[in-house]
C-alpha cells in the first residue's frame, strides 16, 4: 500500500503558493504477504513431490521394461533349476555350447560321454564336439560349466554293513592346450557320501543318496584348447535329462 505525506515549500513563499510533494511509504504488510505467498508455495511443491512419489512406489508394474515379465514369472523355476538357468544364458550367448552326458558306450566305455543331439545339449558360433571333447572355436574369456549327479546305494543290500562305508565322489575337468603344451586341471571336487546312512537325510529316499557335484568358473581360453572331464563311479551316474551336463559360453 502507498501513502501521502505533503512537505512545506520554500519558507520565503507565501502560504498560498504551497506545493504539494508525494512520497511514497511502503506499508509492513505488503512485506508479510508476500512472505506468505512464498511459503505456501514452497509446502505445495514439497506436497506434490511426496504425491508423485507415493504414487509410483505403489505402481512397480508400470516402470517393468518390455521383455521383464517372462522374466518376473520364472524366476522361481531359474532358482530351482541351475540347468535351466545355465541353458538359458548359454543359448543368448554369441559363441556357447551345451552337452548332456550319458553313461560309457562302446566307444569310449570308462568314460563319462557327451551328446550334442539330445534334451537340451545344442552348439552355436564354432564351438564342437570331437572325440567326446569341447573345442574352443577363438582365444578369449570362456565360463565354463559341468554337473555330475549320483545315486549311490550305500547297503549294498546289506542292513548290517550300512553305514560303514564311505564312497568318494570325483569329478573333473581338464584343459589340453598346445600354448601350454600339456594337460592342466581347470576344475575339480571331491565329495563322499555313505557316512552315515542309518540317519535320515533329505538326500536319500530309500533307493540311495543322491548327489550332484558342480562346477563352473571364468578362464581365458586359447583356440583350439580342448576340455574334456573326468568323473568315477560311472555306474553310479544319474544320467535322466538336466542332471549331467557339461558347457561352455564366449563372455
């Protein structure tokens, strides 16, 4: 708000000839609203963004990319399943392969072997199986992978003797290379089982213990390396589909 004040002229003038000066005051209240103007502002901007933010934290739905809800869906299933899971990624790799294994054959009878053509086993970018050997198709970073499931009768239908025994376990895979000129062990474990079959273990059914031994790491791989495995107690081999297999993926 304005308000006027008048100022006395020249005191040698007469006091009809007065002049009138106008001088403007500012009015305290006009300070106030707009103090106030500028807070209300400020708590309506703080109000909207807390709205916004409650509104899409209850809308997750609506910020999933295309392609997310298969994914959503399975994840269960590619928790339970690391062959899915590793069958999954291999086959979006540009240069992969996945093998599943079957117990000897004529061929190579104290072997673990390897088939192309069966269940899920398939190979892509210049991977190969020759003579029951992955051949790496370009030098570079590799994961490679394999699984060997058992079942293991501990009793040998021998009530008595459960128990007493321990069975090893072995699976391993190896590496030859002519950079390095000979074989070397990438991977390998060693698991027992029978140690104590007269307590109950949710490895065990009543038809022997079941167990997998897996394995998987990151090399930098030559080409033309060749990886084979090694495993034992092959008549002891769970060979039904996604049980025994064996990999590899270009990174």
């Amino acid at each position: 708000m304005v308000a006027y004040t008048t100022t006395p002229s020249d005191v040698e003038m007469g006091q009809e000839e007065k002049t009138m000066v106008l001088v403007e005051k500012k009015s305290s209240t006009g300070w106030i609203w707009t103090m106030s103007v500028a807070l209300l502002t400020v708590a309506l901007c703080l109000g909207g963004i807390q709205l916004f933010a409650l509104y899409w934290s209850r809308k997750p739905e609506s910020m999933t990319q295309p392609g997310q809800t298969e994914t959503l869906v399975k994840k269960d299933t590619v928790e339970k399943d690391p062959h899915y899971t590793l069958s999954r990624i291999s086959s979006k790799a540009k240069a992969a392969i996945h093998l599943e294994g079957y117990e000897g054959g004529e061929s190579l009878p104290e072997q673990l072997q390897w088939r192309i053509d069966q269940g899920q086993a398939f190979a892509q970018g210049g991977f190969k199986l020759d003579n029951n050997q992955i051949v790496i198709p370009q030098t570079g970073l590799y994961f490679v992978y394999s699984q060997a499931s058992f079942r293991v009768s501990c009793s040998d239908g021998d009530e008595e003797d459960a128990g007493k025994h321990i069975t090893p376990l072995s699976h391993r895979i190896w590496r030859y290379s002519d950079s390095i000129g000979s074989k070397a062990s990438l991977m390998s474990a060693v698991r027992s089982v029978c140690q104590n079959t007269a307590q109950e273990d949710v490895y065990s059914d009543g038809q022997g213990w079941y167990n997998a031994i897996y394995l998987g790491a990151v090399f930098q791989l030559n080409k033309g390396d060749q990886l084979r495995t090694e495993t034992n107690q092959l008549s002891e081999l769970e060979t039904d589909e996604g049980r025994t297999f064996f990999g590899v993926f270009a990174l």
